[in-house]
C-alpha cells in the first residue's frame, strides 16, 4: 500500500519518509529471513535517500560523496529538518544490521555516527529517547579492538531508558544484548532482562515494542546460559 502511494506521488516527500520509517521498522522487527532483510532495508534507505535529495539538491548522493562534504551537508540540518534526519539514520543504522560480517557496509557507521550525533544536538530527547538508544547500538556494533565504543554506548542506553522514563524495554533488552554480552557481564546482561520480564508491557505509546522486548528478553536468558 505504500509503495502505491509512492508511486502514486514520487515527489512527496512526507510519503517517501513514512515508506522508509514503515520499511526499516518493519525489517528490524519481523523479519527473520537475512535475504529479505536486506532487500527490505535497501528499500528503507532508498526511500531515506530519496526524501532527504528532494527536500534539498545538496544532500543528493549523501552515500557515496566525499566523508568531508557530507560532514558539512549534515551540519547544517536544523531543527525542523530532525524527522527526515533521525529516519535517513535509522534506515541507515538498519541496512548496516542487516549486513553483518560486510565490512563495506560497517564502513558506513561513521556516516550515520556523524547523522545520529548531529540529531543529538538538534533533539537528544527525540522520540523519548531513541536517537540515545541507536547511538548506543552504534557504538557496540564492533568491540574495541575494532573500533567499537562500549562505553559511550553504555551511557547513550542509559540515557534513552532515563529519557522514556523506563517504559520502553527494548532499551532495556539491547543493551543487554549490545553492551552487556560485548563487555562479558553477565550480571548486568541477567538484571537488564529480569527487569524488563518484571515490569508490565502495556504502556501506552510502547505495548508493541514492549511485548516484543519481552519475547526477546526471555530468549536472550537462555541463550546467555551458553554464551557466558
């Protein structure tokens, strides 16, 4: 249905936003299949791309121009450009997840590092919180030796499940499965999942995400009796 519309008016630029955010969440969540995430995510970032080149011609070819002049295009996004900022970096971050092991897509992390940073400074309380919570998945992708942050990821989680006030345990459940695995504390990594299976998933705004989060919280339990 949302391709149609697409179709129906490429140059709208609200759509093509909505089709990459509706793509990536999508891809992140249901689909288990690694083929058909990539092809999902690639549509995501397509459209991210797309609707950031027609609201302005100088961020055409942000993916493959020179890191410097793409540093200073993203620069001067402002405030009321952060929703196609956040969505351009979040299909991004997903098409990079979706390509593990692809060390010509890890290369781009530095590209939707530089975009995720800048949309901290626009909004670091962007919705309750998630531009923290990718940057905190960014910063754990890789360990240190490969140029990985734990650290900095482990306060930007922090900060996102401070922001949501708690409420939304996906926050919870990544960075037990980001920070906590990659730094081997299976103490924090068993308390994150614990709290998460103790707290009801019906909040407004976070029921989906939140049963989800438990599903994953409880695999995670029991897979981490291998894994440490």
């Amino acid at each position: 249905m949302v391709d149609s519309f697409v179709e129906g008016d490429s140059k709208d630029i609200n759509m093509q936003i909505a089709a990459a955010n509706r793509y990536s969440t999508y891809a992140g969540v249901f689909v288990k299949d690694e083929q058909r995430a990539k092809r999902l995510t690639q549509k995501s970032l397509d459209f991210a791309l797309n609707a950031n080149c027609l609201a302005d011609e100088s961020r055409c070819g942000l993916k493959t121009m020179e890191f410097k002049k793409f540093e200073t295009i993203i620069e001067k996004y402002e405030k009321e450009d952060i929703e196609s900022l956040f969505i351009l970096g979040s299909s991004w971050a997903g098409w990079i997840q979706s390509r593990r092991g692809d060390w010509n897509a890890a290369a781009d992390l530095a590209r939707v590092t530089k975009i995720m940073n800048h949309a901290l400074k626009l909004d670091d309380r962007y919705q309750q919180g998630q531009i923290h919570l990718y940057l905190g998945v960014l910063n754990t992708l890789l360990p240190p030796a490969l140029g990985g942050k734990p650290e900095i990821g482990k306060n930007h989680f922090e900060k996102a499940i401070e922001i949501a006030q708690g409420k939304n345990l996906m926050a919870k459940v990544l960075y037990a499965e980001k920070y906590a695995r990659l730094v081997f504390n299976q103490e924090l990594h068993d308390e994150l999942l614990n709290q998460v299976l103790k707290t009801e998933p019906q909040l407004r705004g976070f029921t989906l995400t939140n049963m989800l989060a438990h599903e994953q919280a409880k695999a995670l339990l029991i897979s981490g009796e291998d894994y440490f």
